[in-house]
C-alpha cells in the first residue's frame, strides 16, 4: 500500500492534507505531498553495507603542518565563537547565489593551510568549476580535497576512510540517502541526510558544515527543517545588488548567537571587512531629513548603522507600511506609541524605513533611533550629522534602559560622532568626548530635537 503525507518544506512540519498555508510556521505554498517512508521490505541502512571509495583530487598537495581550529579569517572564527569546535555540526543557509559555495570554499582552504585536513564535497557543481573559482580566489595552493558527489553512502565511506578534520556539504539539499524513498531535497531526503552526517560526524571527530538553500517557493526543503540536529546555525545574508553580505550566528552551542561577522563580495572572493560601521556610514555625508545613525551591539561587537525613514502623502485607503531590516511589527508599535502618547499622527501617509547597507536589525534599542528617523523625515528636518541615538520604547513612551551604552559610545567616539542621545537611565556621564543627552520620555525627546510639533 502507498502512503502519501503533507509535509511543509519549510519548517518541516507533517501535515494530514494539504493547504495553502503552513499552520506551524505560517509559510505560504511550502506544503508538498511525499510518499511515506518506505512501506515495502526494509532497506539496509547505509552503515550496514559499503559504498564505494570516492576518488579524491587535489588543488595540489601539501603536508599539513599541526591541526589547529582557528582559520585566520577573523570574521569567521568570530561567528563561530572564536574557532572551530572539532566534530561539531555547523549549518550554513542562505538565498542561493549569496556566496555560500564562496565563503566556505575560502573557509575550506584556510583551515587547510593551517594544517587541518579538509575535503569539499559539492553535489551542485563539477570539481572543475571549483578549480577555476579556487583559482580565481587565489587558493589553488591550499591544501583541499575535493570532489563532486551526491551519493551520501559514497561519501560517508569517504570520510571513513580519510578522516578529515573539516568537511563541507555543499549542499545538503543535493544529497541523495539511498535508504530513504524519495527525491534529494524532500523533507525526508534532507532530515536523513543531515541525521546521518551530524552522528556521524560526531562518532569520527570531524567537523562537518552543511550547506543548505533558503527556499522560497517550497520546492526543495528549506535549513529550518535540521536546524534543531546541528550545534551551530549561521545564515549568510545580504541585499542583491549590494555587496555587503553578513554572517550571522543564530544559534550556537559553542559561542554567543546574534553574533555577525561582515564581508564585502569583491571580484576575487569574499574580503572581511573589520570596521564594519565604517562601511555602513560610508555614504553619510550632508545632513538629510530621516536619516539618522544607531548605535547597535551586534553580539559581542558595536556597530553604528544609518536608520533611514520617508513619509508621503498617501493615495491609498490603507497606507503603505514597508520595512527593510527591521521587524514590520515593531514599526507599527512605535507609529502606535508616537500617535498615542505623543500625539504624531502617521494617519494618511505612506511610511517606508530602510536600514541601510543591508543590514537587519532585532535590537529593541533601536526604538528611538526609528522614532527620530521617522519624525525628522514626516517633518523635513534633518538631524545634526554628529549624533548617535539609541534606547528601548515603552507603550507608555517612556525610554527604557539598554545595555552596553559604553560600548556603543566608545564606537560612536572612535567614528568621529560628538553628541548622543540616549535613555536617561544610563548610568555613563561622558565618554571619549561624546555629549550624552539624557532622556526619559518620548515627548521629552521630541521636544528637546524637534521643538514643538503640530500633529
Ligand atoms: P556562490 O558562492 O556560488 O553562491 P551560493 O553558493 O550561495 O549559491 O556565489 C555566487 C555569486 O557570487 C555569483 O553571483 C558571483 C559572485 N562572486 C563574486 O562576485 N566574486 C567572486 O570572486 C565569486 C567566487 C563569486
Ligand atoms: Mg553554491
């Protein structure tokens, strides 16, 4: 008898029927219908029997010197907590053409020339095309085995046999698990994938990184469906047409989550850029109404990034709302606390807010920097070039305290800014020559950047 069931490809939730709507996740058009796990006579597991040897090849060949978990690429081992854990299990994800295959290929080849053994096993391209972008790269001498396989038997035995101390999967959605009855990128093709490498990882030593597609049309199984199975869960995220691309911790067993690290992606690979506010202030310059500079903490790391609001007149019934980089929820509770409390009315305007360079950001802290952005662009006025904002806002509009306004300071003095404006419960004075002006409420705020305004 042939079973099917439902399964939503995004979070990877069973379902009896099929429906539009994943009711677990609430992803649209994720849910696609799978043959059951196999009904006929058992299969052997892939243990129990052999594959066959892959055959290896080189960049070239060099003796590695003594193992060692750090690569040298400061803004990986950061993301990671300082280097890499042996036998953990690390997930990478991202919208495809990101520059996964990228970052981990220059990952590969600098943990490889810090002596540790790795091998690249692509199921998405020809062991040729990863010459020519090694050698593209520049890492054509570094040390990587490396081979195009989708078989996970094959490349289980493989890694027996070799016992690398670094492997990377790339990608998990193209392999295919000969004991498990349906297409790579199933739900159940991936979980079992993924099953089998992280125990398997862990029996051996070796670290494994899977490399998974962010999905959006449900076809092939998104990373969310093995996030819980892996120790370490990044995604690599960026703006198309933007160069910028940011590694972002989400979860981590070994290190702090939220952690980012940032690069640029250049004609000969990915470049780490170590200032990164630098970067995302870089094309500041004249004062213009609605911009204004955040001073965030991106896990253990300050950050200043630009807030950027524009109010128009709105032709629609319902207003347009749009949001990049920030939670859609949160805009809609501070115009909420900015009409209720302080009596700046958004009614009939159009409101779009953007943060730019491509960032995303989760802090609450960013409350107050949204609020100015928004006001300075409904009253055309633009704020003074020279300040930092930052602190939480309550429903009642009071400005709650954040944590680490130090570090946030020092960065915002290291990057020239003079003047900050922050929740009055911050217990700094002064730093590295910023003035900080304090404040407790919303309408105090106002009125101390805008003067009076006329709802
Ligand atoms: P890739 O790593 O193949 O993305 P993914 O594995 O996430 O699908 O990167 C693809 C893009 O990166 C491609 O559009 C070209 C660009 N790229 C560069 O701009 N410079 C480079 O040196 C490389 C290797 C890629
Ligand atoms: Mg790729």
């Amino acid at each position: 008898m042939s079973k099917t069931t439902f399964t939503c490809s995004a979070c990877g939730a069973g379902h009896k029927k099929w429906a539009g709507r994943c009711e677990t996740c609430g992803e649209w058009n994720s849910i696609v219908e799978e043959a059951a796990l196999s009904t006929g006579p058992k299969k052997k597991s892939l243990g129990a029997t052999k594959g066959r040897r892959i055959e290896l090849s080189d960049l070239t060949t060099k003796d590695p010197p003594l193992p060692r978990a750090i690569s040298g690429l400061d803004e990986f081992d950061r993301v990671l907590g300082g280097g890499l854990v042996p036998a953990s299990a690390i997930l990478v994800g991202g919208d495809p053409g990101i520059g996964k295959s990228t970052l981990l290929l220059q990952a590969a080849a600098a943990f490889a020339r810090k002596g540790l053994k790795s091998i690249y096993f692509s199921g998405e391209e020809a062991a040729s095309q990863i010459r020519m972008r090694a050698n593209r790269l520049g890492l054509s001498d570094a040390p990587v085995k490396l081979a195009a396989e989708t078989n996970l038997r094959d490349i289980l035995t493989t890694l027996d046999a070799e016992r690398p101390e670094f492997a990377i999967i790339d990608s998990i959605q193209t392999m295919w698990a000969d004991h498990v009855d349906s297409a790579p990128g199933s739900v159940s093709q991936v979980r079992a994938a993924a099953h089998e490498l992280t125990a398997f990882a862990k029996r051996r030593g070796i670290s494994v990184v899977l490399v998974g597609h962010v999905t959006k049309d449900g076809q092939i199984a998104g990373p969310r469906v093995i996030e819980h199975m892996v120790d370490t869960v990044l995604y690599f995220e960026g703006e198309r047409g933007h160069q910028f691309r940011i590694l972002r911790a989400v979860k981590n067993r070994f290190g702090p989550a939220d952690e980012i690290g940032v690069f640029e992606m250049t004609g000969a690979g990915l470049a780490e850029v170590t200032n990164p506010s630098a970067l995302f202030l870089s094309e500041r310059d004249a004062p213009a109404s609605g911009s204004v500079v955040f001073a965030g903490i991106e896990g253990t790391r300050p950050v200043l990034v630009e807030i950027q609001a524009l109010v128009a007149q709105s032709s629609l019934a319902t207003p347009r709302r749009n949001v990049v980089g920030w939670d859609s929820g949160r805009l809609a509770m501070i115009l909420a606390v900015l009409e209720a409390r302080c009596g700046v009315t958004f009614s009939g305007m159009d409101v779009y807010l953007n943060i730019a360079g491509g960032m995303r950001i989760s802090e609450p802290a960013a409350d107050l920097a949204v609020a100015a952005a928004l006001i300075s662009a409904r009253q055309d006025h633009a704020l003074p070039t020279d300040t930092v904002i930052f602190g939480e806002i309550s429903l009642s509009g009071a400005l709650r305290p954040i944590s680490q306004a130090e570090a946030r300071l020092k960065e915002a003095a290291k990057l020239g800014f003079s003047a900050a404006l922050a929740p009055s419960s911050i217990k700094t004075e002064t730093s590295g020559g910023i003035t900080i002006k304090k404040l407790s409420d919303l309408n105090d705020f106002i009125v101390e950047v805008f003067g009076n305004i006329e709802a």
